[in-house]
C-alpha cells in the first residue's frame, strides 16, 4: 500500500507541475504564434473545436488528479503494518506572520501567494509585450495610445480569468484535491476570498477601461451589444453587475452582521457564471472548467444528501442557554476531530444552512453524532425557541461531516487554547485522545485546555467534554487540566446554584427520519471518484458528439460560423446533464446496496424509546455540600481551575511548556486570541511550539 501511495503522489505531482508549467507559458509569445499553430492540426479537431488546445492542457490534467486523488486517499484511510491509525500526519507547520487583512500566515501559503501574484504579473507582462510590441488590435482605428489603452483593459480581463481557474477549488466541502495540501474546505475558504477580491477587481479595472475606451471613440452602446459570432458585451456587462452585488456584500460587515444578505446575495453566483462564461467563450471555459466541474459535482451531491431527514435523537439546552442536539448515525460513518456538520430546519428558513462544530467521536460513539450550538443571530434564536417549546419532533436535514482528513495528535503535550465557544472543537479532540488512550502502546499526549467565557455559566460547555456513557477506567490515562477563565465577572454570582438546569430533550422518531450517512455510502470516497471519472468522460464524449455531427457540418456546409454564445452554452447544459446522470445513478447504486443496512438503521431509529424531556444540574452549578453523581464528571470540576477577572497571560503559558521538546498548540476563538497565539509561536523564542488556529469565521 506504501508503495501504491508514493505512486500515485509522484504521478500527481508530476502531472500538476505540466499543468502549471502550461500557465506559466500560455501568455508568452512563444505559445501563441510558435506552439499554438503546431498544436492546433492535433488537438483542435472537429470533434472539439477551437476548445481543442485549453481542453487538453488545462481540464484534462487537473481532472486527471482528481480521480487520482480519490484512490490516493481511499488507500491512505487504510492503515499498515507501520502506521497505526493514531500516527496520522497532519497540518499543524509554523506561522511565519501574522498581519491584517492577510490574518495569519504560513509560511508554505506564503510561498504560494507569492508565485501567484508573481504568475499574475509575469501573465499581464507577456500579455502586455504582445499587444505592445508584436500585434497590436486596432480595428477601430482609433489613436495609438488608444488602442493600447484598450490592449491594457483587455488584458488586464485576462488575468482576471487566472484566478478563476482555482476559485472554487476551496469552496468544494468534499474536495478530494485540498486534502493532498493538508486543507478542508474551512481553513481555505480565506483563499476563495482573496482570490474573489482580486479577480472582481481586476474584472472592474477591465469593465472601467472598455467603458472610457468606448466613451472616447463613440461607442458607448457597445456596452449592450450580442455579437453572434464574437464576445458579447451585454453579457460581460450583466456579470459585471452582479459581481459587483456579490462582491460588496461578501464584505466582513455583511458576512459577520448582516449574514441573510451576504447568503443570499452570493447565490447569484449561477447567474453569475452563465453570464461570464457567455461573455468569455467555449474555449476560455476550458481553462477553468477543472475547478467548476468538480465544485458542481461536490454540490449535487450535497444536495442528494440533503433530500433525507436525519433522525434528531435528543436537544441539551446547557445553563448557558446554549443548546446540543444529538443525532443518529450509521456505524460506517467516519470523520475526525473539528469536522462540522451543516443543518437546514425549514420550519425556520427553507434555504439556510448553517455550520456547526461537531463535539462527538465517531470512534467512541459508533450510532450518535452530536453539534453544539450558541445562541447568537436570529437563526439559533429561533432554533433555541423551537427546542425550548413543547414540540416532541423536529424536521431537520443534514450536509457532512466535511473536516480535515486526518489530524496529528502526536505531541509530548498539547495546548488547547479557546475562547468563548471556540472550544467545542477541543472536545472532540479530547474526545479523541480518550479513544487512542484505550490501546496502551499508544503515547497519550498531556493536554492543558485553556479556555476563557465571558460569564460563569458559559463553563458548562465543560460538562460536554466527557461522552454520556463514559466510565472512569476510559479516561485513567488522560492527563487533562483545565485553566478557565471568567472575564466579565469577578467571582462566583450568587445565583449559581440548582436553578441552573442542564435539560435534555427527546425527541420521537418520524418515518422519514434517518441516521445521517455518508453520501455514497461505506468507501465514499472510491466512489466519488468513479463520479468524477464517468461523468468527465460522459461529458467529452456527448461534446465530441456535438461539435463533430452538429456544429462543425453548420460551419462547413453554410458557411457560417455557428453561435459564439451557443457554443459555450452546450458546454454547460452538457456538463450539468453529465454532472447529473453520473451523481444520480452512483447515488442510487449505492442507495440499493447499502439498503439492508438502511433498513436495520430504520430499526434501531424506529427502536428508540421516546422520553420525556428532563432536567439535572450541571457539574458547575451544584451546590457545594451536594456530590456529583458521576465520577467522570467530578474529574473535570478537580481538574479545573476558574480565575475570575482576568484574561489568560498566553505568553506565560505557552512558554511555561518549553520544557517538553514537541508542544502541539491550537487555538479557536476570537480573531484577536488567534493572531496573539500564532505571534508568541512565530517569534522564535520558543522552538518547541506547532501551531495550528482552527476559524471558522466566514
């Protein structure tokens, strides 16, 4: 298996350097009028048209990865005779700066961002010397300094339409190809950002310079005009528009403060994408066609998974009023530490999907999967209402679990620093560590979690940390402390005592209900790559057809030239019907095999005694002179200690480890908490430290 894996990795890594050596070169005068002639007599054929060249060098390899990919981490999930399941490599590197807006940055992503504005720069060069020196376009007779003016607008478009080619590559939740770079979706959905700011405004620079251009030359109505058989403006303009809608509103502002606009306002990226891909043509879509394809695949299946009503077993509203819900799962369901998990509940909104972090294990709790959830914006408000009425059921669908793909615990000591509700993703990291503890060959990390709530009852996010059914021989090889701390008040409120209750719910099973599945089900992975593969193959099959018995004779035997709109528009109805056919006929292949197991989880869901909701005191919140019924509990309240007033010196405690030669440090909470952790582990003062921040702060 070791040697399949390098395999594969080498072939990837090989086929993706062609594929950037192919960006690299395709602005320069060499490609275009010494490669491109040479290349056209093979590759643009009647069977593809002039989309011949872009569709061999640019979607082919890239597609290629993907399926390759999907094998790649099917082998990599099984573990081998020198790899147990506990040494899994993970993403935790060292910070190399932390500024705004950029936040914090490592140094492989800044050697990235670096040779991608240096691509950018060296593309809008070699663009600019052709235009300049070699063949300048002036078909409109204009002034000399004109038509380079216009040269400029035209290909500053065209760099703009580099970043398309990997703008959705970190918005695919159940990307196969961020995982080969140690990423989900959720820590790269910054790169989706910068790569929008920088392609809108590039757009907007084009947009600016054609209207002066035409303004000059008078021809400003050609910002309306449909050219048959060339670019339509009309189309660039109507994308312009809408680009600039979604672009104004995905503003921190708008994500953070007034989100429903923000949500809905981006899901006018379809329109967004017709349009411009009617504005660039069939045969630029084939230069960003990879990264599309496989977000469009990503979604349809997102959305087949979302068709089910998952079983919700019980809701704990915590004395902090915020709320855990706890859902039924199939055993084959896999997912790792800090994964999240998207919920819809239509009685609130019928479109919005919400993130949530996932707080159980999937190896400790083999039927259950639990989310917690704070009570702040409109949405969990009215979810906390919902659940706090007499309501005995709930109609609530589910997307995921999407998370890293694998997570590296293997630390001498791990510092997990949280503020607020950043630290229910150290729960099921903890949670984690108490199943790796259970097989005694395994080195079990010391783990000190500090975490700082505004208000004392925020603490009973700690009774979480522990699963219901845990026993105390589970957890004996756990060294766990707990340093809280209690910012906005300066001791113990009075009223923390019995009338804080922990509450939990049940809820009745309904018909439709189900245990929450991986989309194609047991080997999900494998068989999305046979979706990728089929449908991509589908897909230049049906465009051979098409190009080669119904475009090309239109061109031959007229004398014409066939729609330039029309072109690019079979691309996209082709590819969502392949997109289509491929994902539906895995989906409901793999529904029918799996159906024996769906009917022994119907079952166990039906099987479900209903219970009447219950209230207990939390561990923080009982009085002095009452014991905890649960030992496992009474662990936590020992091993913690709550200083009031005050904020945690993370300097002092993060240099108090430099005893330990390997510290693993996470850190999730507020943004200004993330930046002053990742600053003390990239100053250097500390060698020992590896950091890893886990947002999600969209």
């Amino acid at each position: 298996m070791g040697d399949m894996r390098n395999l594969l990795k080498m072939l990837m890594m090989v086929v993706f350097v062609g594929w950037m050596f192919v960006w690299v070169m395709i602005s320069t005068n060499l490609f275009k009028n010494k490669w491109t002639p040479k290349m056209t007599k093979y590759f643009n054929t009647t069977y593809f048209g002039p989309q011949g060249i872009n569709l061999v060098l640019l979607t082919v390899p890239m597609m290629f990865i993907a399926v390759l990919s999907c094998l790649y981490l099917h082998i990599q999930k099984k573990p081998t005779q020198t790899q147990s399941k506990s040494k899994i490599k993970g993403r935790m590197g060292r910070v190399m700066m932390v500024m705004n807006p950029l936040g914090i940055v490592t140094a492989t992503e800044f050697t990235f961002s670096i040779l991608f504005v240096a691509l950018l720069i060296w593309a809008l060069a070699n663009y600019l010397y052709i235009s300049y020196f070699v063949s300048l376009h002036n078909h409109d007779n204009a002034e000399l300094w004109m038509a380079k003016f216009r040269a400029f607008g035209l290909r500053i478009g065209y760099v703009g339409h580099y970043c398309w080619a990997f703008l959705f590559f970190p918005v695919t939740r159940a990307s196969t190809i961020l995982p080969l770079v140690g990423l989900t979706s959720e820590s790269s959905i910054k790169y989706h950002i910068w790569l929008g700011h920088i392609s809108n405004f590039l757009f907007l620079v084009h947009t600016v310079v054609f209207l002066i251009y035409w303004a000059m030359t008078n021809q400003l109505m050609d910002t309306f005009a449909w050219n048959p058989t060339y670019v339509p403006n009309l189309a660039g303009t109507i994308a312009m528009v809408i680009g600039i809608v979604m672009w104004v509103t995905s503003f921190p502002y708008y994500r953070r403060k007034k989100f429903e606009i923000f949500f809905y306002t981006h899901h006018l990226y379809v329109l967004y994408i017709i349009f411009y891909m009617i504005h660039v043509g069939d045969s630029w879509l084939c230069m960003i066609l990879p990264n599309m394809f496989l977000f469009f695949i990503d979604r349809y299946l997102r959305f087949l998974q979302s068709t089910k009503r998952s079983r919700l077993v019980s809701a704990r509203i915590l004395p902090s009023d915020n709320l855990e819900l706890t859902f039924s799962k199939t055993p084959g369901l896999q997912y790792t530490p800090t994964s999240i998990l998207f919920l819809h509940v239509p009685s609130i909104s019928k479109l919005q999907w919400h993130p949530f972090t996932i707080t159980s294990n999937s190896n400790l709790e083999k039927d259950t999967l639990s989310v917690v959830i704070r009570r702040q914006g409109t949405w969990t408000q009215k979810l906390y209402t919902h659940l706090s009425s007499s309501i005995d059921s709930l109609e609530v669908s589910t997307e995921g679990p999407y998370g890293p793909n694998s997570l590296d615990l293997r630390h001498d000591s791990l510092i997990l620093v949280s503020g607020g509700s950043g630290v229910t993703p150290f729960i099921s990291v903890i949670r984690e560590l108490i199943f790796q503890a259970q097989s005694q060959s395994t080195k079990i990390p010391d783990v000190l979690l500090v975490c700082a709530f505004k208000y004392y009852h925020d603490l009973a996010f700690l009774d979480l940390i522990f699963p219901p059914d845990i026993s105390v021989s589970d957890i004996s090889r756990l060294n766990l402390r707990i340093e809280a701390y209690i910012t906005q008040e300066d001791k113990k409120p009075e009223a923390a005592d019995d009338t804080r209750l922990l509450q939990t719910k049940w809820f009745k099973p309904q018909p439709l209900d189900s245990p929450i599945s991986p989309v194609l089900g047991p080997n999900n992975i494998l068989w999305l790559g046979v979706v990728i593969l089929s449908s991509f193959v589908m897909f230049l099959l049906l465009i051979a057809i098409v190009t080669r018995y119904y475009i090309y004779p239109v061109d031959r035997n007229t004398g014409k030239i066939y729609n330039f709109s029309y072109r690019v528009l079979w691309d996209m109805f082709l590819g969502c019907v392949c997109i289509f056919i491929s994902s539906s006929a895995v989906f409901l292949w793999r529904k029918k095999v799996n159906k024996e197991g769906d009917k022994e989880s119907k079952k166990q869901v039906q099987s479900v005694d209903f219970q009447t909701p219950t209230s207990s005191p939390g561990s923080w919140f009982c009085s002095h002179d009452r014991e905890l019924e649960s030992v496992p509990y009474q662990s936590i309240v020992q091993a913690t200690s709550v200083h009031f007033g005050s904020k945690p010196n993370l300097k002092k405690i993060l240099f108090e480890a430099e005893g330990s030669e390997d510290v693993g440090v996470m850190v999730c909470g507020p943004r200004k908490m993330r930046h002053e952790v990742a600053r003390i582990c990239s100053s250097g003062l500390a060698k020992n430290l590896h950091f890893e921040a886990i947002s999600f702060n969209w």
